[in-house]
C-alpha cells in the first residue's frame, strides 16, 4: 500500500498538535510491511527529529531552510513546485493520498486511488464562522470532506460536529483518538526557579478566546486562599501574555499568580509532574491533549465538562460545569489540592485512563480505515 503524506502542516506549525498526529502515524506505518510512505516534507518550518523512523520511508524530500527561503512569496511556491516534481517520477497512482491541511489545490498535483482526510476539530465552523479571515479555510475543509473516500475523526464529539455542521454520512467517518508519548520522555532535571518558590497550578497551550483563560484569571481573583498560596505557570502556546492578558491580570489583582514558561518536552514533563493540577477550562476542543499528558504523568486534571473532553479524562477529573462561573472553577481547584484522599484517588484514575490510548492504535485504526476503502 502505497500513502503519501505532504506538506501542508509541516510548513506551518513548528511543533503543534496536527502535525504531531501525521509524524506519529509515519512513525508506526512505517514498521508495517505492506506500507511504503512516501512523505513529501518539503522546505520544512517544524523541528521534529525523524531519525528514529527515517529509514523506513519509502520515498522523501526536504528542504532546510536557507537565506531568503522565509520571503513570503518564495516558501509556498518552492512546496508547490517541489511537491509537483516529487509525485512525477512516480510511475503509477498512489494508494492513499492522505493531506496533512485542508488546502485542496495538492489534489490537482497528485495521482491517487483513494483520498483521506483527517478532521481534528470544527473550531472554525463552530465560533469563528462570522469572521472573513477564516473563510478560506472553511471553505477548503468542505471541499476535502466532500472528495474524501475517508474521513478520520480525532473524537466522537468531532464526528459528531462533522454530521450536524457539514451533513457527512456518519458511514464516512472513523474516529481514531489521539495518543501521547510523554511516557517515554525523561523530565528535566533543572526546574525554573519561579515553579520552586511557590505551589503551582498548571496551564498548557494557546489562550485563544475559545480556550477560556480569562475564567482561570477570574477564578484565581475570587478566592482570597487561592491567590495568597498558590500561582498559575501558563506553557506554550504561541507567545508570552499579552499586553491585553496583561492588564486583564492586573485589573483582577492577580498579575504577580501568573508566570509564562516555554520550552522541550522534558521541561513539560517536569511540570506536570509537579503541578498542583492541570486547568484546562476550554469552551471547545477537538480532542484535549494537556489533560491526558497529564494523567500520564500523574498530574490531577480539572476541566470543562465540554465537547471531547470526557472523552478523554473519563471519571479522572474534577469537572465544573458552568463554565462561566469563577467561583465553580476556584471550588474545583480548592478541592483538588485540598481533600487529599480525592487527589490520590484522580491521579490513580487518570493514570489508568492514560493507558486506553496509544499511537499505535491510532495507526492501526488508521491503517484498518485505508483498507476499508482500497
């Protein structure tokens, strides 16, 4: 079985969650005998190391960046160009052509028996629809979920999304959860001074406006006890607080709780690993990562009970319900830390729910979803 993967992702995200999905399905595809992946990584943004699985690709190309390669003009023309020139020396179709991004114009480029596609949320669809700068991207999704022999959906909330949003036969669709590695990762040894002064709760990931960061500011200002004995570290996402976030804080009298970190895996890992808990107060996700990292690592998790999110912790959370109540999420987050035999009893339980998912069973999911349509 002959799959090929492009792109798309891997010149946008350096790290990120989708590209995350098609390095780890490479990984596990490659083992099997009968699949040759043919992966046209092109003049790549992301940082992942490949060399664990690099021999068992079939076919690949990659450009390192070089000077003027980030003009803006130059980077997308040299993908297109050298994704065009990577599929003519191929003699026949391929089996499965399977984008990394819901760009549709590869489609004209490539020869394939059969189309699929992956859908990791309905974001845009769901909360962004009024606004021009995410029409594109709306629009290219639809026209891949209509060609697409296959759709793989991140979680049964997603399906669901897909049905009632863009009126998919359900028949089409197979969900294939995610999975993390944070098991195999060694934490780091050297924490950040600011994570040692002071008891911590833990965020993770973008503060985009569907994340609903602004109810953890708002919880930490309701309660006197929270804000005078623990802080809040926020890792990653695409930047440091800004000036708005940073005001928002002050204006609550909570900027000096609030700490902003970014660094590896090892660093994350260490972290979680001393957290008081995960928060994670999200309006809206496609799946929910962070708190499955976090049960892996035995970091208590609370969260909105919302979307996917069940999904993913099971009964291993502590879960607030109206998620715009402060005073909800603060009650959660004093529990949490407080009733110790509560606390013991959602690390064990989350630690057991970490271990119903695995990227192996991603791709074997996947994999049985490819033959399903050959």
């Amino acid at each position: 079985m002959h799959i090929l993967y492009d792109y798309q992702m891997f010149a946008i995200q350096r790290f990120g969650g989708i590209s995350r999905i098609f390095i780890e399905l490479m990984r596990e595809l490659s083992k099997h005998p009968d699949c040759a992946i043919h992966w046209h990584r092109g003049l790549k943004t992301d940082d992942y190391d490949i060399s664990s699985f690099r021999s068992g690709l079939k076919r690949y190309f990659a450009l390192n960046p070089f000077p003027y390669s980030q003009e803006p003009w130059l980077k997308p023309k040299l993908n297109q160009w050298t994704f065009q020139w990577f599929n003519w020396w191929l003699t026949k179709p391929y089996d499965i052509y399977h984008p990394t991004y819901y760009d549709a114009a590869p489609l004209d480029w490539v020869s394939t028996k059969r189309l699929a596609v992956t859908i990791c949320d309905m974001i845009p669809e769901k909360l962004l629809a009024d606004q021009p700068k995410f029409q594109a991207v709306i629009q290219a999704k639809k026209t891949l979920v209509e060609q697409a022999d296959i759709i793989f959906s991140i979680s049964e909330s997603t399906k669901r999304d897909l049905v009632e949003l863009l009126q998919v036969n359900p028949d089409k669709v197979k969900v294939t959860p995610l999975a993390s590695r944070m098991t195999e990762i060694s934490a780091s040894l050297d924490m950040p001074l600011v994570a040692r002064e002071k008891p911590y709760f833990l965020y993770v990931g973008t503060r985009s406006k569907y994340k609903n960061f602004n109810i953890l500011v708002q919880a930490m200002a309701s309660s006197e006890w929270l804000k005078n004995n623990f802080q809040v570290i926020c890792f990653g996402g695409s930047s440091e607080f800004l000036k708005s976030e940073v005001k928002y804080q002050i204006e609550h009298q909570v900027a000096d709780n609030f700490t902003y970190l970014r660094g590896d895996d090892t660093l994350l890992k260490s972290l979680y690993q001393h957290a008081q808990a995960l928060v994670y107060p999200s309006l809206y996700e496609g799946f929910g990562l962070p708190p499955l990292e976090a049960m892996s690592c035995g970091c208590p998790v609370v969260c909105s009970r919302t979307s996917s999110l069940p999904e993913v912790v099971g009964s291993a959370a502590t879960f607030f319900e109206d998620l715009s109540s402060a005073e909800e999420l603060a009650a959660a987050m004093t529990r949490v830390v407080t009733d110790s035999t509560y606390r013991q009893q959602s690390i064990q339980t989350g630690l057991v729910q970490s271990k119903a998912f695995s990227w192996q069973q991603t791709a074997d999911l996947t994999l049985i979803g490819y033959r399903s349509i050959l």
